[in-house]
C-alpha cells in the first residue's frame, strides 16, 4: 500500500506539533519533518521535542540549499543531527545522493534497524530519458540505500510517463514524483505504479515542492486508498485545468457506482502527444476542452455523427482494439440549459422547441461555439456568429 506522507514545513517546533496532529486527524500515514524550515533550530533541544508523542511515524529530512532545501551550513553537523534522529526512534531518514556515500560512511554501520534510509535526487529542471532515470536508480540502489527517492520536474505532461515506466521496474522499494502542475499525475497515481509513499500537503501555505496536492484532495477527490494496478485513468484535457470542477464531479459520480477508476485534471500542451504517449487501455478515456476540442477531431480514428457534423469533440474512449473513438456532448447540455432560461422545454421535435424561429447570437467560433451553434440551428433557431476573426468564422 502506498503510505501517505504529510510534510511539515512549520516556522517552529510549537507549529510542526499541532501539524503533525492535524495531520493524523486528516488521514496521514506519516509525516516528514523538514527541520531545514525551523528557524534558529537546535537539534539537542529540539529533536526531543518534536519527536515526543508524535502521532505518527516520522520521516527527517535536513535538506540543503544546494538540493532545494533551506540548510546552509555544512554537512558533518547536518549528518550528526540526522544520526541524532536515528537514535531518537524515526522511522525513516532523508540524505542526498550527492553525499549518500559519505553519510553511510558516517554512520559506521550504527544505523538502527528501526531506521530505513532513504536516499535521494531531484532535478528541478526537467524529467531525463528512461534510461537515465534507471541509471540513477541503479546509483542509488549502490550506496546502500533502503528506499529509493527520485524527483524530477515536468516541462509536458509526457515526461510522467517515464517515471511510470522505471517506478514499475524498479526492484526496491521506489518513491517517484514528478513537481509541476504537469506532473500532478505522478502524485495521485503512485499506488498504481507501485510507488512507496507520495506527499500530501495539509493546505496549500504549508507546500514543500511544486504540485503537491493535499491530504484532502488524494483522499476524498481522488480516493486514493482505493487506486490500485487495474485501476484505470480518466480525466480532463485542457490548458489551463487547473480552475475545473470536473475532477470532484466525475470522481464522486465512479465512487457511487463503484467503478475502479480515477478522473485527473490533465495539463497537456499537445494533444497528439499526450494520447500517443498514453495509449495502454488503462488511459481509457477523457474529457477535452479548450483548446483541444477542434484538434481532438484529427486524433481519433472514429466519430459519432454529431461529432462529425459539428467538427469538435469534447469526449474521447478508448476501444479494447486501441481505437480512439470521438463524440460530442457539449451541445446537448448546453442547448437544454437555454431552453430552460427562456423559459420552455426542450423537444426532439425542432417546431415545439421554444428556439424554433428564435435569434441566437453565438460569441466566439471556438469547439463549444461550434457545439452550440449546430444544436441551436437543430432546434430551428436562426443563428448568428460573432467572431474576432473572418476565416474562423468562415470555418464554423
């Protein structure tokens, strides 16, 4: 089962104790205690404090400032407090490959058995190729470390799918995460990658890296405690996505039928690449939206009719053959919900539809305009588009 992980990242001792209590009370696994964040910390006086009647397994870090951390004296005294840690009781620790080598030789073999080290990169630029991400594995597999930590950053969407691929070969226990709103995915499908442990933040003032979600969010959004290896993805194309409902909409709709998926928030910036790139039968199907409905017509394989007829799509399945078949929605939802603000109700008969013979103005000439335009002239209505641009009008 993969642990979930509350990052403490309190100003004082006083603070990281009453989060390490919300922390339990919200559904944590175990907390990580970043004493690089404590301000004018002493670790003789303050461990103990912190360690006293915490409600949870710990995990330390002492990150530097040269790894992202706040840290920035030098590493014998960064090591005697992390081997202090070790003699307190934590359950686990966090050190840096770049000094991994000398911290084991540090300990001298002491290291309780309690105790599991973690051992560590991250790359705040960007995600490397397969190969290179199993090179550094192997690295740090070498130094002896318990537990394997990489983290990498998104600059696509895609670059996901490269942790995905070494996390599921890894032969140790493996945290992988990719940072960035594009790398979200890599959070919430950790336990269907079989990754050890993933980060929830309490709130989003309390972050330690780019894209944590909180503890609420994996929780009760996402449901995580139930996503597993056959769990299947959905989820929403868009850019930006980040502002959408969708997630808590479809996400509390597959948990009341009891369907073994999960609906993401998507960050794509090419819709090609983003369905080449996940294209096993797990991705099974999206949502899309702007800008991607008119694109997503010349990514799949088939259409429905209306989808078709209107020449944008805002709903992709993927077939057990691989097939990407595409449909249109947007118009149905959106058609309803004007002829219920004039005041009728809709009919499949255009003459008893209280748009029959009516003037509809449609602003804009984008995928939804597109959806609107074709159900209101459906409907019998007469339609005029209103456009910045003359050859996107002429394309609708």
């Amino acid at each position: 089962m993969t642990l979930l992980c509350v990052p403490l990242v309190g100003r004082t001792v006083e603070e990281m104790k009453i989060d390490a209590a919300a922390a339990a009370a919200a559904g944590g696994d175990l907390v990580e205690i970043r004493l690089d964040y404590i301000e004018g910390f002493r670790p003789r006086e303050d461990l103990p404090r912190l360690l006293h009647s915490c409600p949870l397994p710990v995990l330390v870090t002492y990150r530097p400032n040269w790894e992202g951390g706040r840290y920035d004296g030098d590493d014998a005294t960064r090591f005697e407090t992390l081997c202090l840690a070790m003699e307190l009781g934590v359950d686990y620790v966090d050190i840096e490959l770049k000094v991994a080598d000398k911290f084991v030789d540090f300990l001298s073999g002491n290291k309780p058995d309690k105790c599991k080290l973690i051992v560590s990169s991250h790359n705040y630029e960007s995600t490397p190729s397969c190969e290179e991400l199993a090179n550094l594995v192997a690295r740090i597999q070498e130094v002896g470390a318990d537990i394997v930590k990489v983290a990498t950053t998104a600059t696509d969407i895609v670059d996901v799918s490269r942790m995905f691929q070494v996390m599921v070969h890894c032969q140790v226990p493996m945290i992988g995460l990719v940072m960035s709103e594009r790398g979200l995915m890599s959070r919430v499908l950790s336990p269907k990658f079989g990754g050890y442990l993933t980060f929830g933040i309490l709130d989003a003032t309390k972050t330690s890296a780019s894209g944590q979600p909180t503890l609420e969010e994996l929780l009760d959004i996402y449901n995580i405690r139930c996503i597993g290896p056959d769990t299947k993805v959905l989820g929403l194309i868009a850019n930006p996505v980040k502002q959408s409902k969708s997630p808590i909409l479809h996400n509390k709709c597959l948990q009341s039928v009891g369907y073994n998926a999960v609906y993401l928030p998507l960050l794509a910036d090419d819709l090609a690449r983003f369905l080449d790139t996940y294209s096993s039968p797990d991705f099974s199907g999206f949502s899309c939206s702007l800008p991607f409905k008119v694109d997503a017509v010349h990514c799949c394989h088939e259409h429905d009719a209306v989808a078709k007829s209107i020449g944008a799509i805002n709903t992709i399945v993927r077939k057990s053959d691989g097939k990407l078949v595409g449909y249109n929605t947007d118009y149905i939802g959106a058609i309803s919900a004007i002829e219920d603000g004039i005041g009728g109700l809709g009919s499949k008969d255009a003459a008893m539809s209280p748009l029959s013979g009516r003037l509809i103005v449609v602003v804009g000439a984008g995928g939804a305009a597109k959806a609107i335009a074709y159900g209101a002239k459906k409907k019998g209505a007469r339609v005029v588009v209103a456009n910045r641009t003359y050859e996107s009008f002429k394309v609708l």
